[in-house]
C-alpha cells in the first residue's frame, strides 16, 4: 500500500499491545459498556531510511475480532 500508493517501503514495524479497559470516550465510540475490556495496538512504521510512515492507535473488542500479525 505505502509502496504502491505513496512510493515508500516501510523497513521496519513495531507494534505494542495491551490489555485496557474502555474509558466513556471509547466506550460510546465502539457502542460497549465503560470498563468493557479491549486490546490496545500501537504501531509505529518507518521507511527504510528511517523516516516515521505509519502511526496507528488500535482499540478491538476482541469478543469480536483476533489479533494476527505476519510480517515477512
């Protein structure tokens, strides 16, 4: 997508993950209950010279969605 889109190669990904619980913004935004847990992803990507390309905050209920990264 980067590459195609946008003509950068993404070199290097690092993601973060953590278990959190819905505070009243999100919990209104993903239309659960305050407190309902979720998981957190950070991502952070950059190009191969080093430059920052992809910033991402990720809140998933993972009642209804799993997680899977695969990197190659």
């Amino acid at each position: 997508l980067y590459a195609d889109g946008f003509g950068v190669t993404i070199g290097q990904a690092v993601e973060r993950l953590k278990a959190m619980a819905a505070d009243a913004d999100v919990a209104e935004a993903l239309q659960v209950a305050v407190g309902t847990p979720l998981l957190g992803i950070d991502r952070l990507a950059k190009s191969l010279d080093g430059r920052v390309a992809e910033w991402r905050v990720s809140l998933c209920l993972t009642q209804r969605h799993h997680y899977l990264s695969e990197m190659r």
